[in-house]
C-alpha cells in the first residue's frame, strides 16, 4: 500500500508545486510590469500577458486538486480564451499597447493542449488516453523551446519572446507535459491527498523561491549597470589619457622643428615623421601648414589621406578653427569628419613658428576607430560601446546590432578637448544578457521550486506515517557523535578566529607588491611558495593570469576602489597555483602614495572547508530531528548545565536553546512517572547504568505526550561519570496507535465470545491460539489449559477418527470442510465447520446429541433442521451486522501497519499479511453467507419476466471481465417466464461468471445460452461452455455451501455460488442438471415448468 501511495502521492505534490510555481511567478511578472513598465534600464522583464496566463493556470490546476469540477472547468475556458486574445493581440487595429502582453502562438498550443487535457480528466470516463496522448507533446513543445536557446535552427519553436524567459517559461511547461498523463488519477483517486499545512508549505517555499529569483534578476540587472558604468568610465579615462597623449605627441614635434629655426631638412622630416606613423598606428597623416593652410611637408599613410586633407582646408569651417589654433598658441583637436570609407577621423593641430615672421601649424591626422578599437580591445563581449559627437555616432563597437534592439545602459559625456565634446554609450542587444545574468536566476528559480517539491513530498510522506523508534541506539550514537563533532568544529572555528584576531590588519602571511597595470613588482617567499611558482616566472607578470576567471570582476571593482582612496579588507578571490589549483585568498590592500599596491593575503581554503563540513553536520543533524521527532541532551555533572537540542525544545514546547536542569526537567513527567524517571537517572549518574524508558510528560503549555527517554554515561579515564548524554523521542503517535489495536482486539474478542457457536482456532502446528466460552463448555476444559497446546496432545483419542481425517484435509488442501461425527470422550455428537487459512484453522462446532438421538423421529429431525437454517440466517445476519464491522477496523488499521510494514522484521510482516488475509477471506464468507440467507428471507414476489433483458443486464455488469479474457458468448432468444428478476440475474451472473472464470490458460472461453424442448409445460435453460470442467463424481457437492472442485490458488471464490444458484432454482420450481468432465467444459440444463399461476399471469 505505501508504495501505491508513493506514485499518486508524488504527482499530486509534483502538480501541486507546478501550480503555486505558475501563480507565484505570474504574480512576480505582473507586479515587475506594474513597477518597471515594459523594460526596466539594465534588464529585461517578462510580459505581462504570460503572467495573467500563469496565474489562470495556476487557479484551474488548484481548483482541479481541490476537485472543484465546475469551478475549474470554468477557468479552463477562460485561459483558452484569454490565450487566444493574448495571441491575437498584435494583429487588432491600434494594439502596439498589446504588443507587450502578446503571447507566443507556440504558447497558446501549450495552453490549449492543457486546457484539453484537464476538460477530459474531469468530464471524460477514458480521459486518461487524452491526457496520455497530449502530456508528450507539450513535454516535447517546452524541450524544443528550450534547446532553441542553444541551437539556432530551433529558434523559430522558442515560446518566450527573449531568452530569459524561454529559459523560464519552457521548463514549466515541459513540468506540465510530465503532470498532464497523471490528472486523471489524482482528480478521480479517492485518496484525500490534500491539507493546508502542504498548502501553506508549498506556498511559503516557491514564494519564497520566486522572490529570489526575483531579487536575483533584479540584482542581476544592477550588477550590469554597474559594469556598464565601470566600463564607460575607464574609456572615459582612456580616451582623456589617448587623446592627451596625440596631442601633447604632436605639440613635441611641432617643438623640436621650431628650434631648427625653419623648416625641417627633407631627410629628418621623412625619418622623424616616418617613424611617427610607425609607432602610432591611429596616425594616418603629418602635414605643416603655412599661414594660409596650404601643405608645405606632407606625409601620410595613403595618399587617400593627402585627397582627405585637401577637403578639409578647403572647408572655411576648418580654415577658422586651423586660424584660431594659430592665434591662441594652443594645441587644439577638431571635430570628427567622414572619409569616403566612413570612418571617422579628427585633426590634431599645433602651431608652429620657424622663423620670426612664420605663423604655420602642424597638422595630424588621427583614425578615431582605430584609437577606440585599441582601448576597447579588452572590454567584456557581451557590453557594446558608442561614442557620439553630439548625436553623430563615429565609433561603435557591434554595428550589426539595429538601434531598436539596443537597450541602454550607462551613458557619459566627456570633453577630450575644450572644442570638443563627446558622449560614450555602453548597451547590450535587447533581449540579450551575459551568461551569469542569463542562466543563474533561472538555475536559482529551479533549484529553489525542486527542493520545495521534495519539501512538500517529504512534509505528505510526514503526514502518512507515524514516527519509528527502529535503531534507536545506533542513531542516538550518530547524534552524539554529530554533537561531538559540532562542539569540535565551533571549537575549532573560534579557536581560529581569535587567532586571526591576533594579528596585525595586514598579515605577513602572503606579500606582494603590484602597479596599477596588474603586474607583479615585489612578493615574498610565502607567497611563491604557496602557489608553487618561482620568483622569476611572476616578477613582471600579470596578478590576472592567477586569479580565477569568475573572479576578475571582483577584483577590478577592489581595484577601483583603491584608487578612490578606499582600502581593501578580507576580499575572498580565487587563486590558481602552478598546477591549477584554486587556493581561497583572503586579501588585505592599500594603495601607497606612489601608485605601487600593497596586498596581504591568508589562504583560507582550508579553513572554509571546515566550515562547510560544519555546515553539513549542522543540517544533517536538524534533519534527523525533523524527521525522526527526535532530539539530544547532554548534562554536565560538574556544573549542572543541560544542553538541549531544537528536537528536545519542540518536544517540550520550550523555546529552542532553553535547557532546564535536571530536576525541572524531570518535573515535566505526570505525577505517576516522575518517581521511576527520576530513579533511573539518579542510578546512571552512580553507576553509568544506561536507561531507555516510555513515559509521559506534560509540555510546558500543559499538552500529554508520550515519550521515550534514553541516557547514557560519559565517563573519565578514571571511571567516574562526568556527564549524561542521551536521546528523546515524542512517540505519541505510535502508543495511541497501539492502544487503539488492543482495544480493537479486545472487542473482536467479546464478539467471538457472545456467539451461540463453540469456536476455536488452531496454528499451522495444530496449536490452539483462540478458544471461546463455549468451546470449554463442549470441551470440559479451561481455555487457560488449551492455548498454545497441541489440538492432538490435549484430544489424543481424536487420533485416526475423522475429526483427523477432516481437519488434515482441509489444512492440506486448503478447503472447507463440514461434517458430523461422534467424539466418545465425551459422549457428544458434534456437527463441525472447518475453514483454513494461511494462519492455520478456524472451527466452529455445536453438540447435535439430542438430534441425533431423535434421527428417527422425522417430524422432529425436519422442526431440528429448520431451527438450524433460522440460526444459520441468525448467524449470517449477525456476522454481516456485527462481525463485519471489526473485521474491517482490523483490516483498516492493519492497513495502516503495513504502510510502516518495511521497518518491522521477517515474522511481523508474516503475522501482518496472514491478519490480512484471514479478515479478507472472513469478510467474504459473511457476505456469501448473507447472499445465501437472503434467497428466502427478502425474497420478492413472483413476477413475468422478460428472460432476455434479465440476460442483457448480467452482460453488461460482466463486460469488463468479458473483455479481459476475451470471451465469445452466443445467445439466443429465451422465452419469458415467472419468476423473480433479482434472483433470476444471480443466477445467470453466477452461471456465466464461472463460464469465463473456469477456462483453460491461453484459450478465450466461448460459453452459449439457449432454450430447448420449449413447450405448454414449459422450457430448458442451457448454459453451455467449453472451459475446464470437472469430475463428475462431484456433481452433487456442486451445490453444497462452501464447497470448492478447485484449489484456492487457482481460481479465487468462497465456493457458495453454486449453493445461491440451486437455492434460488428449488424457490421457482426448476430442476437444475449438470454435465461435465474434466477439460471437456459444463452443460447446465434447467427446466423451468409452467404452472396455471404462470399461465394466468402471462395471459393478463
């Protein structure tokens, strides 16, 4: 049974889950809509039309688990509807403000698949096949959803219209393929699955979840504004530093030929300007220009730049900025200008004096592109960079990008000269984030929802089973151990950390000194040592290629900081030695007046390890107690301080980390236990003599529980009891469980001692285990004497009679047996009932002395035999009143055990199956016997009735085990008759039930039913099939009660079908016959005869 309930159970949790998942993350899309808008700076939100639709969803699939049939059909034609508005938005005249709630035709497939399968699940008998056939294709849809992120050709089945949320959205539905095949069992399942505390858990853990992921995103997207940020202000830096370096490059030279007092020589001016262009790569030309702007020495890359160079001297423009530059004796840079190839370049120009009377300027060209392309060569791919003159863009680094998919994230302005001002913009493509701003909120959100699912799982299981005390000392040894090393561990911890208090801010553990260019200039041998590089190979190499690549980020940021004039303390990085290994690094750093930064580091990689295995004891050991109602203790006996853990607190009703002393805690026992509590601890603390004792407490807020105390010693090197340490375990459940079953039992006893009937039973050994007060009337002896004694040791003269011959057959072929016999010691005939079992033998027996004694006298053997059929109905009425409800109690709470049965050992779970059984078997006998009774005794009056339609009704009951075995059955018209309908359709349900039960393996049964020497006094009945037969010496004990032609293994049944029929058959008069032999099939032949009752009947 527990693993029937483990199935059903996880999809119930599973759809469950699914369901708050959709509500919780459609609240969080439509409430990041309404505070963000459409797209917040920095990040992408999900539209709000997926948020209604989830939240719709999440309503059906709630109102379908609570099995609200109506509500959740409703709302399953409102998603349809609202999806399909959703999908059709963008196509309604004026919609671009549907445009952010439209939702993806794909999606809209997925909705109505769903929507279909939760319609058929509640409306449909075989709505199982619909959800079985749509479950794989929206698990397909949502896999080829998400592969599409990683493989292009996929793109178009993408159900998100960004990547972030087909990251989102595709696991979803993928989980709502897998549920769909399952929402017919768990709508139609009459186990009662739900409860608010599974509610309100699972609701609390994905809320919870969704927030995070949530506050991820959200971070997320600040995270990459600052990077935006970061990375326009260091090519804000850059470019100042570029550009002040072109013009103060071309200011030296304009210097050095205005001490040759004229112009250059021809050859210095081509070896100086040369090795210029060399040098500088974004340099395109150097020209002198005389006072009225025209090229006195020119030099460029191509002579395209000469051509570029003529046009803009020809620009008055350009002519008043050159003259301008003249008469201000300032360097000064132009604005950027187009050549025929679009590239943007500008001109850096110097004025220059040669002689007394020249006012000339120096002229350079400069390729803004390449300038840009050099300073953002080693910026992160996944930012773009734009730089504007005013609103002219000259730079952009992914120009295949259109402006409508940009999304803006940092923007400067910036002044490389007073002439001249710029604006650097830093965006990425719409739709598009780095990979950990992709794929950790969705990693985050999925592994929050699975671990509230096994919550929610594990919090159902809780519910369903009762808490075991099973291997209790080994875990209360895992526990103390746990205890022990947590004490250890924090011991440990704050060891290390007064030590590292100790010591100075900045550590002489590991020293390097480094530039601001990240290069090494200084480190000590602990440093080289712990990384396993020698001195040389770092000296003069990049602190970057050490430090782990998901690191970088971190330590540009403390890098930044440092120059704000900030300091660096216990910065955790990751650094990687001469083998690749990732060392934790805790960094302290300052950066000196000269530029030069100072760094300490500690590594701590081991010390976080211990952390981390303090961290797993921690949940290991609240684990345990969660689960187990259990907790631990411990008690010092030098100081008299108790520890007591959360589990122990819980138990008390205490808040956690309060422990009482020993005697308060001993007052927690009710009155009656206190003193026995009190003696066993008193005899550990002298003796070290462990106790394991069931009492009773009263919590602190007054409530009765049942516990288990266990303690033990903890002794010196000496021998002396220094402390006490045990285990405590509520165990309330399982003594209520208990007591109910004894009580049960009890009962089950006094009903079995108030009927009229002697009734023993017997073991597979033939030792008795029940004797009732009847049976030591009949017996002469004490019930005391007879338990657990062989049947043969105490009646040894019953040796070789046929109470032996009778009892050895039904034990060895597991039928009923009922016979009368003479027992001579004590003088007594009995009529006997012998039924077996897999416990053994049930007996019910009563003294038939007297009629036997009047046998002869036949008036009064047939008044005896009356009286017996009136108690025999007495009896079955009682057994089907009285008996039947014990018997199920016993088999409802022995039910209960066996969902606890794995945790019992080999002979309990026997003993569990054989109660089992035995009480299934009893509760058949009752009800056949009731059957049998009621022939007679709620009998109803004859009638005519239509023989046909009376068939046709037993044909559809019996249509699902027609179908199972295949069976073919050929029917003909039967005439009418007068009778009973009820019992007629038992008969023919019997009849033909045993046609399709008794047929060879393999071969489907063909049964036919006819009529034949159909006349004036009436017809025959034949039920003909050709199944397995039997012998028919046997044919007579056909019809007795209880009596079976096959074993019980073979073909299930209690063997008073067969009884019912001829009881029912001698009520209309019919006289029933039989044909038979083994693996030749059965004939039934029954004539119905025609009295002038029935013909007046059928004339009127």
């Amino acid at each position: 049974m527990v693993n029937a309930l483990k199935r059903p159970a996880f999809w119930y949790c599973l759809t469950l889950a699914l369901a708050i998942s959709l509500g919780s993350v459609g609240l969080i899309i439509l409430i990041d809509f309404g505070i963000s808008g459409p797209e917040g700076v920095g990040r992408l939100s999900l539209r709000p039309g997926a948020g209604l639709v989830a939240l719709t969803l999440c309503a059906a699939f709630l109102a379908l688990l609570l099995r609200y049939r109506w509500l959740a059909t409703g709302l399953g034609f409102i998603l349809i509807v609202l999806a399909s508005l959703l999908t059709l938005a963008p196509h309604f005249p004026e919609s671009d403000w549907l445009d952010i709630a439209a939702l993806n035709p794909l999606l809209l497939l997925v909705i109505l698949l769903i929507s279909l399968s939760g319609l058929a699940a509640m409306h449909l008998s075989r709505g199982w096949f619909v959800g079985l056939v749509c479950g794989p294709m929206v698990f397909g849809l949502g896999l080829l959803s998400l592969l599409s992120h990683w493989y292009p050709a996929l793109s178009a089945l993408g159900q998100g219209n960004i990547t972030e949320s087909t990251l989102v959205l595709s696991p979803l539905v993928m989980l709502a393929g897998l549920t769909l095949p399952f929402l017919y069992s768990i709508y139609r399942s009459e186990v009662q699955f739900y409860s608010k505390g599974l509610l309100v858990l699972g609701i609390l853990g994905i809320l919870v979840t969704t927030l995070s992921w949530h506050a991820l995103r959200l971070q997320s997207g600040e995270r990459l504004i600052e990077r935006a940020e970061s990375l326009a202000s260091q090519l804000e830096a850059s470019a100042d530093s570029a550009f002040g370096v072109k013009l103060a490059l071309i200011r030296r030279l304009a210097e050095r030929w205005e001490l040759l007092d004229g112009v250059p020589p021809e050859s210095f001016w081509e070896q100086e300007v040369s090795s210029y262009l060399r040098d500088f790569p974004d340099l395109r030309l150097i020209t002198i220009l005389n006072r009225e702007h025209s090229p006195v020495r020119t030099e460029s890359r191509t002579l395209g730049y000469r051509g570029w160079l003529e046009i803009f001297v020809s620009d008055q423009q350009n002519r008043d900025w050159l003259n301008h530059t003249i008469e201000s004796r300032n360097a000064h840079l132009s604005a950027p200008l187009v050549d025929n190839q679009n590239r943007y370049h500008a001109a850096v120009a110097v004025p220059i004096t040669p002689g007394p009377s020249y006012s000339w300027s120096v002229l350079a060209v400069v390729d803004l592109q390449t300038v840009y392309e050099k300073l953002t060569a080693h910026y992160d791919g996944n930012l773009h960079i734009k730089v504007y003159h005013h609103d002219q863009a000259v730079f952009d680094s992914a120009p295949d990008i259109p402006p409508t998919q940009e999304s803006l994230l940092a923007s400067h302005r910036i002044t490389p000269h007073h002439d001249s001002e710029r604006r650097i913009e830093v965006y990425t493509r719409r739709g598009s984030l780095p990979p950990g701003e992709l794929y950790l909120p969705p990693a985050v959100l999925f592994t929050g929802l699975g671990l509230s699912f096994l919550v929610m799982l594990s919090h159902f299981f809780w519910r369903q089973s009762e808490q075991r005390a099973r291997s209790l000392a080994e875990l209360n040894d895992v526990l103390n151990q746990h205890l022990e090393e947590e004490r250890e561990l924090r011991t440990t911890n704050e060891t290390l950390s007064r030590e590292r208090d100790q010591f100075f801010a900045l550590s002489p553990d590991m020293f390097c000194i480094v530039d601001l260019n990240s290069h090494f200039f200084e480190l000590n041998e602990t440093f080289v040592h712990t990384l396993g590089y020698t001195r040389e190979q770092l000296l003069g190499s990049s602190y970057m290629d050490l430090i782990h690549a998901e690191d970088h980020e971190k330590v540009v940021r403390a890098v930044q900081a440092l120059t704000e004039g900030h300091e660096i303390k216990d910065l955790l990085v990751r650094a990687l030695d001469f083998e690749g290994n990732p060392h934790w690094l805790q960094i302290n750093a300052i950066l000196s007046a000269d530029d030069l930064i100072y760094v300490v580091a500690r590594d701590t990689t081991e010390q976080l390890a211990i952390e981390e295995k303090l961290r797993e004891n921690e949940a290991l050991l609240k684990l345990a107690e969660r689960l187990a109602l259990l907790g631990g203790w411990v008690v010092d006996l030098s100081t008299g301080q108790s520890v007591w853990s959360d589990g122990v607190c819980d138990i008390h009703e205490l808040p956690r980390g309060q422990a009482p002393d020993v005697e308060d805690a001993i007052n927690f026992y009710v009155d009656e236990h206190r003193e026995q509590i009190r003696a066993a601890v008193l005899l550990c603390m002298e003796t070290g003599i462990p106790f394991d004792e069931e009492l009773q407490i009263r919590t602190a807020k007054g409530n009765l529980r049942w516990v288990r105390s266990i303690g033990h010693a903890v002794q010196d090197d000496e021998g002396k009891v220094v402390k006490l340490q045990g285990a405590f375990q509520d165990i309330t459940t399982s003594h209520q469980a208990m007591e109910q079953i004894r009580r049960y039992a009890e009962r089950q006893a006094n009903i079995f001692e108030s009927i009229t009937d002697a009734f023993f039973t017997l073991d597979a050994d033939w030792r008795f285990t029940y004797v009732n007060r009847k049976s030591e009337e009949l017996l002469h002896q004490k019930r005391e004497d007879l338990i657990g004694h062989s049947l043969w040791e105490m009646f040894p003269e019953a040796i070789g009679t046929e109470f032996d011959d009778q009892y050895s057959h039904a034990m060895e072929t597991g039928e009923s047996v009922s016979f009368e016999a003479y027992y001579a010691p004590l003088d007594n005939w009995l009529e006997v009932s012998a039924y077996p079992s897999d416990e053994g033998l049930a007996v019910y027996y009563r003294s038939i002395r007297e009629r036997k004694e009047a046998q002869q006298k036949l008036e009064a053997a047939m008044a005896e035999l009356e009286r017996s059929n009136r108690e025999l109905q007495d009896f079955a009425f009682v057994a089907s009143h009285d008996l039947q409800e014990p018997l199920r109690k016993i088999q409802a709470f022995s039910d209960r055990l066996m969902t606890k049965s794995d945790q019992f050992g080999p002979s309990e779970q026997d003993y569990l199956k054989r109660m089992q059984s035995a009480a299934g078997r009893m509760q058949q006998l009752i009800e056949d016997l009731l059957s049998y009774s009621r022939v007679t005794t709620r009998a109803k009056p004859m009638a005519l009735c239509h023989t046909d339609d009376v068939l046709t009704g037993v044909l559809q009951d019996l249509d699902t085990a027609i179908a199972r075995e295949q069976a073919r059955i050929n029917i003909q018209p039967l005439p009418d008759l007068v009778g009973d309908a009820t019992q007629l359709r038992q008969v023919f349900q019997n009849l033909l039930s045993n046609a399709i039960k008794f047929h060879t393996p393999g071969t489907p049964p063909e049964i036919s039913v006819y009529a034949e020497d159909v006349n004036d006094s009436g017809w025959t009945l034949v039920v003909q099939d050709r199944g397995i037969g039997f012998d028919p010496r046997y044919t007579q004990k056909l019809f007795h009660p209880f009596q079976r032609l096959h074993s019980r293994e073979g073909y299930a049944g209690t063997g008073i079908g067969m009884a019912i029929v001829k009881k029912i058959l001698d009520r209309h008069g019919a006289e029933i016959t039989v044909v038979s032999a083994p693996g030749e099939g059965t004939t039934f032949r029954i004539r119905f005869t025609s009295s002038p009752a029935q013909e007046q009947s059928k004339d009127g």
